[in-house]
C-alpha cells in the first residue's frame, strides 16, 4: 500500500489534494494501493463525491479498494455502520450497479492515469503547456538565478544555468538532456526519455523524472521572485530527487526508489 508520506508529497507536486485529484485517476489491479472511497478508479468521480451519504455511514472511509473485495466469493462487500434509510436505498443499489463494471485482478498493480490527456496517458507536452499558462513574470525581469538574462518560460526551463546543471543529472538517462534550451526541446527530451525505456515498473518511475524537476525549478524561482529566498542548487537538487523518488513510490508502489550515482534503484 502507498504510503501517506507518498501521497502527500504527490499532492506537493500538484499543491494540494484536490489539485491532484484534477489531473490523476487509477486502473483497477489488485486494489492494494487506490483509496475505495476518495480516488477516482470507477466513475469519472471518486465514490464519496457520488455517494455521500454511504461514505457517511461506511465502517472504512479510508480503506484500499481490496478492503471492499471479497476474494472467496469474488464480488464487492460494503461494509456499513448502520442501516441505510429508505431514501438512502437508490444510492446504494445504484452504487452497487456501478462497481459491477468492475472486479479485482489479482497480481497486477494498480495503475495511475494522467487525466488531462484525451488518451489517459501522460503527456509531458500537456504539462508543458499547463507552465506556459501558469507563467507570471516577476516585478524583476532578469533570471531570478543570477544568469544575467530576460525571465521567460524558455529560459527557466531550458537556457538558464541551474536548469542545465540540474538536467546534467540525467544525461546518462537521456543525452539529450544536455541539449535543452527551451520549453519544446524539455518536451522532446522528456519524450525521448519515456521511449528509450521500457514500460517497467523503473520506466515508469523513469517519467517523472522531466515533471518533478520542472515543479522543483518552478517552485525554487517562486520562493526567490516571491519570497526573496536565497538560492542554493543543492537544496534545489535534494528537493527534485526527492520529488522523484517518492513520487515513484507512488506510482508502481515500491518500498523505496532511490538514486545511486545515476541509477535509479527500486526495493520492494
């Protein structure tokens, strides 16, 4: 099961809970790691949005979807703390309806969806495009990092000299990375990140190598434009790794991702 330490350092990655809920949902595997009630797996909302009134009297209101599935009798119990009233009745037939569509797979994960993307899938363009319309200058116009340039999407992102350190972590991982020196050619790199690997579980913790950092950069510039913090790349650096490894421990469910040198390494 995830860990919450995991999920909340996730919902630092999107600022919080309810953003991340926005931009995330999950197929159904062995039901060990989605939230019964609060995540969205089977509608296009979770089932405590949909059926308020039997999350209110259900006995788990946090329990993982395979506390509601029973193995012997291979169907969805839900356990309540008290008889529904006769209003309550349509909610729970209609809630019973709507799990029937699904069922528990024993020995396969369950797996988090990018929900923006038309295809589910993540698309590391479309996280792109979300900095662009996210993009605020600051009153000072010049790198918030020292680098002597105009402050632009491209240039925190790509040109400017904490991004090009901070993406040389990688290179080993995707060469291109060294390259980069604008919004469109971080998409292309990332992408070409996803494609060099396959869909392990390690390529898929691989994927939120481009976003973790990004977020790390955007929110480090924030605190110097906003809050006038000093800067340290090593913070920058802790922050982003971070980000990375546990934001893979909750997605394929590892014990622990780690880096060592330039290799990531997953523990069950």
């Amino acid at each position: 099961m995830v860990s919450s330490r995991a999920t909340q350092v996730c919902c630092g990655l999107f600022g919080d809970a309810e953003e991340l809920a926005e931009v995330t949902s999950w197929e159904l595997g062995d039901g060990a790691t989605i939230r019964f009630w609060e995540e969205v797996w089977c509608d296009s909302i979770s089932l405590q949005d949909r059926f308020p009134c039997l999350v209110s009297t259900a006995t788990r209101r946090e329990g993982v979807t395979d506390d509601y599935w029973s193995q012997e009798e291979c169907k969805w119990v839900l356990r309540l703390r008290r008889r529904l009233q006769d209003w309550e009745a349509p909610q729970l037939e209609e809630c019973c309806a709507l799990l029937q569509r699904k069922s528990v797979v024993n020995g396969v994960l369950d797996r988090a969806l990018w929900r923006p993307h038309p295809h589910k899938s993540y698309s590391t363009k479309l996280a792109y495009n979300w900095w662009r319309a996210l993009w605020i200058p600051g009153a000072d116009v010049g790198c918030p990092f020292g680098c002597r340039e105009v402050e632009s999407v491209d240039h925190l992102f790509g040109a400017c000299q904490v991004a090009h350190k901070l993406w040389s972590h990688f290179t080993v991982l995707e060469p291109s990375l060294a390259e980069v020196e604008d919004v469109e050619g971080l998409w292309r790199a990332g992408s070409r990140l996803v494609a060099r690997h396959d869909k392990s579980r390690k390529g898929q913790v691989l994927r939120s190598i481009v976003p973790a950092c990004a977020w790390a950069l955007w929110l480090s510039r924030n605190e110097v434009v906003f809050k006038g913090s000093r800067f340290y790349f090593e913070n920058l650096w802790l922050f982003a790794s971070q980000l990375i490894s546990e934001w893979g421990v909750y997605l394929v469910g590892a014990t622990t991702v780690r880096f060592e040198g330039d290799h990531l390494v997953l523990e069950e």
